[in-house]
C-alpha cells in the first residue's frame, strides 16, 4: 500500500499548513514548558531530583562551575524544545508502533509462534535484557520489518537548506524547507522485492543494515531516540509474549480482512496509525 496525492502541489499544501500548525503549537508548549522550568529553578534542592527539569539544572550548574565545553547551549530555550520533543517524538511514536506490533502479532499467527518458539529457547521465563537482542534474530527481524512496513512517522521531520545545494541532481535553493518521504522508501519495490508484503525473513541475513531502512531517519539529524525505541519494542514484544504464554492472541473475525492492515486515512500525515481492530486471548 502507497500513500499517494493526485497532485504534488497538494502534497506541498497540506504539508506546509501542517507545518505551520505544528510549530503554533511547538511555540505554545515551549512558553508552557519554560513556565515549568522557571517554578522548578526557584525551589531547586540539590539534594532532591524531582525530575527532567532538575537533572538539566543540575547538569547546567556543574557546566558553570566547570566551565564544561558546550555549556553555551544549555540554555531555558533549548531545554524546553528537548522536553517537547520528548513528548512529541517519544510518546506518540512509541504508542503508535506498539499499536501496530500488536495487530502484526495477531495478524500473522505464524510470526507470533516463531517469536513464541525463540523467547523459549533462549530466555525460557527469565525477564529478558538489551544483552539477550542479538541472541534473538527472529524478534529483531520481526521489529524491523514492523517498522519498515507501517513506520509510525512516514514522513520526516522538516528540514531547512542554509544554502543553495542539490539532491539527486535537482537544485534546491537556499531557505527551502525539505523533507524525508520515509514512508516511500520503505515501500519502494526498487530497494524491497516484494514490498507490499510483511516478511521478517528479508531481515534475518541482513548482517548490514540496508540504506534504504530508514525509520529513524539518518545522518547527523538522525532521531537520538533510536536506541531507547528499539530496546522499549525489543523488551515489549518480548515480555508481552512471555507474560501471554498459555494464551495466544488472535484478531476476532469482524477485523480479520484485507482492509486490516490498511493504515486510517486521515489528515495527519506525519503520524501513520492503524484503524481500529480487536485481539482476544485464546484459553
């Protein structure tokens, strides 16, 4: 399946409005977070750490004292973009792909058994660790295709040029906003024979990550949160299967259909989710 628009100047629109309604609200919840900020810098207590807030205070006033490289960028403004991003970037993407890894799970019962079959073999009922990932080469070929197929964030975050350059032999002007058609890429049947099907087994003699796997982005702009999203999924799929070991999971037959995997059309393109469906544990 293929996110598709009948013309490009409407994908360019709807882009650019969203856009535009994105960073309204950014601006409100950064005055709202810098709000926060400033309450917990007037009853700051070294020997307290309330929270995120209070580990960057602690962090600043250490640069401070020791003139640390970098303590120029630790600043109210910069801090309150970093918690907005981590509710933005971190809740709703994360919330997003577990939604989906439940549905693959009930969807193809057969993956959920090979899943099933390796978590024994290798952890039996010991609660699993970032340690035990590459021991697990059917639950990471699982999470990568789950994020190849249906990635949560289909379209990269904007970027802006500083100046001119070019991408692929086409120019691209100076202050022109860019951004990563991800979703393409991960569909595309030129770097994904077979593309529109869900098969984990392309990952399992991947030794190398393939270029055109690219949920979290990449180059210097990559999401810092890769690591943490991967070892939440990794631990979620593992310990859900664990914990539901009697009881395996199944889509009920009104949402068993071809639509199933379909994500929901909306006007959010920045988020792609999955429609409603419904699993119930067998007994």
């Amino acid at each position: 399946m293929s996110i598709k628009y009948s013309k490009s100047m409407d994908f360019t629109h709807k882009v650019n409005a969203l856009v535009s309604d994105l960073t309204t609200q950014l601006i409100a919840k950064e005055d709202y977070t810098q709000n926060i900020l400033k309450i917990h810098e007037n009853t700051y207590d070294e020997s307290l750490c309330r929270d995120f807030c209070d580990m960057f205070i602690a962090a600043k006033r250490k640069a401070e004292t020791e003139c640390l490289p970098g303590v120029q960028w630790l600043t109210d403004v910069n801090v309150s973009a970093t918690l907005v991003d981590l509710f933005i970037a971190g809740i709703e993407t994360s919330f997003t792909t577990i939604q989906w890894l439940l549905l693959f799970m009930a969807y193809f019962e057969d993956w959920q058994q090979k899943l099933r079959v390796e978590i024994d073999e290798v952890l039996g009922d010991r609660v699993a660790t970032m340690q035990d990932r590459p021991l697990m080469h059917c639950v990471q070929a699982f999470l990568a295709e789950s994020l190849r197929y249906r990635t949560a964030a289909p379209i990269g975050s904007p970027r802006n040029t500083l100046l001119d350059t070019t991408i692929a032999g086409h120019p691209i002007a100076s202050q022109t906003m860019v951004v990563q058609h991800t979703y393409n890429m991960s569909m595309n049947e030129k770097y994904w024979p077979r593309s529109s099907d869900f098969d984990p087994g392309r990952f399992l003699d991947k030794h190398v990550r393939p270029p055109a796997f690219i949920p979290f982005g990449t180059g210097r702009r990559v999401c810092i949160g890769e690591s943490l999203a991967l070892n939440i999924m990794f631990i979620f799929v593992v310990r859900f299967l664990q914990l539901t070991r009697d009881h395996p999971i199944r889509l009920t037959h009104k949402y068993r259909t071809d639509h199933t995997l379909e994500p929901l059309v909306n006007q959010n393109i920045f988020f792609l989710v999955p429609t409603d469906y419904e699993i119930v544990f067998e007994k």
